[in-house]
C-alpha cells in the first residue's frame, strides 16, 4: 500500500509552506511569546481563507467533508513553524466531536463558524490532582427543566486564539458527560505558566453557566477517546514538521560550521547523528501517514497505529531537539536561534492530552496485550 500523499495534497502543502514562509515562519511564534498575539491572529485568519478550517467539516454544514489525510500536510507545516493557535484543538478534537455527536440544531450553529474559521473551540478537560480519565470529575453539571448548569474548575485549558466555545467534561445525572459551553459563561479565566511559551494554558472557572449537552449523557470519556485518534494523529503531523524543520536547519549547520578548517558535517560524530535524526523523521512520517490513512478509513487497527505512532514521535520529537541543540553547540542554547522553542514544543506536546505511557497503554490494550496470558509473554512496561 501506498500512504504518501497525492499530487493535490502535496501542492497544498507548498502553498500552506509559502504563506505562512511569508509571515516570516516561526517569528509569528516569537511575537506571541513576546506578548503581540496579532500575527498569531492574522495567520490564523489567512489559513482559514485557504481553506484549511473547512477540510474536516462536513459539506452540509459548509465544509470540504474531507478526511484525516488532507490535514497532515496542513498540521505538518504549521508545525514547522511553531504556529500558537487553535487550528489543532478546533479542526482535530472538537470538530469531530461535534461532527460524530451533535445535534443536527448544535451542528448547524457551530460547524459553520468553524468552517469559515470565525470561531474557534477549545476543549476544557483536565481538573486539578486528576488523569486524562478520572473515575469522577469535580466539575458538576445539574439539570433544570430542559437546560444544564455547570460549575466547576477545569485546569491546563488551551486558550490561545481566544475560542468562542469551550467542550467540558462533568459530572452529570448520567455519569460522566461532554457539554458546550460558550466561553461568555465562563466566570474567571486564570493564565497559567508554561514551559513553552507560545502556548497559553488558563484555568477556567464556571458559576452556574449555561450548558448544552454533547452526545449522550455518561459517554463523555469514550466520546473522547474516540477523538482523540483524530486529535493525535494531527499532533503527530505537527511533531513530524518540527522535526522536519530541525534536521533542515541543523544540516545547514553542519555544512558552514567550521573547526579543524573543515566543515563540522565532515565528522563522523555529527554526521552519524544527523543520520540518526534523519531516519526518526521518517520513521515517524511513515507512522503518520499510516495512523492518518487509518482514522480516515476506519482500520481494525486505527488505535495501535495511532498511539504507536503518537509513542514514537514524542520522544523522537524531543531527541531531534536536543540533538540539533548539541549540534549548534554553544550558539544552540541562546534565544538568537530556534532550537530551543522546537525543544519546548515537544516537552509541551510530549504531555498533551495523553503522554507516551497512555499510548503504549492504549496501543497495547488494542492489540489484547493486557489480557492475553501466555507462559513465555514478556511483561508490558
């Protein structure tokens, strides 16, 4: 089987790469950490002009009705560049919750604006001293006549972009719930530290906000899983630009650093390790482009193949970073150079709803390594 990308996919990559080249690559990064959320905001709106909010949206609420497939090239250069922003919980994680789940009145209102790029979503799950999947949550959501009322304090939510819709996990009657809650309901919006600084966590407070129930009551925590094959398969995709972009950079490194009056690519040490890097990438693209091809198609094996594929690139990710960083030398660890925001991007990434530990979980789950016993079956670590 043939996973790479078609011909139209691959031209749409180069006019995703030009435009957002144009704006300067990863200085759109920079201004957001330097606290200018503007650029952030236009390249946002000049994607969304491209087409790329539409691409999973289904056509009858005025999308391309596309697959997981035509989002790798999208996601693959926005991660190049570091892009803050919430095309990857939006277009990855709420859309196809709202897709698979909502109301035909939910899916009329919303998909649209996100189709259009004039809203964006976020997804407020993680509370305080709790995992990804908790047995309970704190955050409660209480049914009054033919509405909800949700309170609660929900941490580590992702708020670049400012999103016009937050989709909650709480505690309802039926168990544990997903519910849309507009982010005017919202009480207290808390900014959070953290280590990579284009990224822009709060903790969220509700008082009694109005809430529309997503799905059925009770499914919130498979209704998650569910999305999140799609969310990170698209996370995948940005882990594999940024390493794309780290074996580039640190190449042409190689190749004018000069010491001994022989370029420093010459030695085995570092050529060996560029190498190294090299065969990780594509390792890592040929794991995406399968979980892709699998989430889009329905495979028997979509879990494993994602989660594989989300388990290796996290701490490949990471490795190319701080490979690149030694390669640099000196000059790696200062700010005038992009090694260390590819560094932070993947430490942040490396826990993102889920780490490499809840993949192989998952992964082998899938595969019935969990439940299988045999006399000469190795341990699962």
């Amino acid at each position: 089987m043939d996973f790479s990308l078609n011909e139209e996919q691959e031209l749409f990559r180069s006019a995703v790469r030009k435009y957002l080249k144009d704006l300067g690559g990863t200085g759109t990064a920079r201004a957001t950490i330097r606290g200018d959320d503007e650029p952030a905001r236009a390249a946002a709106s000049g994607l969304a002009e491209m087409g790329i909010n539409a691409i999973p949206v289904p056509e009858q609420q005025d999308g391309l009705g596309l697959g997981a497939l035509d989002l790798v090239p999208v996601f693959e250069e926005t991660g190049r560049v570091l892009l803050p922003g919430l095309q990857l919980e939006t277009l990855a994680l709420a859309v196809p919750l709202i897709t698979n789940y909502g109301t035909e009145e939910q899916k009329k209102r919303w998909l649209p604006l996100a189709a259009s790029g004039e809203s964006a979503f976020s997804v407020a799950w993680y509370e305080t001293g709790r995992s990804l999947f908790p047995e309970t949550f704190a955050c409660t959501a209480t049914r009054i006549d033919n509405r909800y009322e949700l309170s609660g304090v929900k941490t580590l939510v992702p708020v670049t972009g400012s999103p016009d819709l937050f989709i909650v996990g709480a505690e309802a009657p039926g168990g544990t719930s997903l519910f849309l809650v507009e982010a005017s309901e919202a009480a207290s919006v808390r900014p959070l530290s953290c280590l990579d600084e284009t990224q822009l966590p709060a903790e969220l407070s509700f008082r009694n906000a109005h809430a529309e129930l997503l799905g059925e009551p009770g499914k919130g925590q498979d209704m998650l899983r569910e999305a999140l094959l799609h969310f990170n398969t698209a996370l995948v995709s940005g882990m594999v630009g940024g390493m794309d972009e780290l074996v580039k950079i640190t190449a042409e490194y190689a190749k004018i650093r000069v010491q001994f009056n022989q370029p420093i690519g010459r030695f085995q040490a570092i050529k060996h390790r560029i190498v190294d890097m090299k065969l990780d990438l594509e390792t890592a693209r040929s794991l995406s482009h399968y979980a892709a091809w699998a989430v889009e198609t329905g495979a028997d094996d979509r879990i494993a193949a994602v989660h594989s594929a989300r388990s290796f690139a996290s701490r490949a990710y990471i490795k190319a970073a701080g490979d690149s960083i030694q390669i640099h030398g000196g000059i790696g660890f200062t700010e005038e150079l992009d090694c260390h925001l590819y560094l932070k991007r993947a430490r942040y990434w490396d826990h993102y709803f889920g780490s490499v530990r809840d993949s192989r979980k998952a992964a082998a789950g899938s595969l019935g390594w969990h439940t299988r016993q045999t006399a000469d079956a190795a341990p699962v670590s």
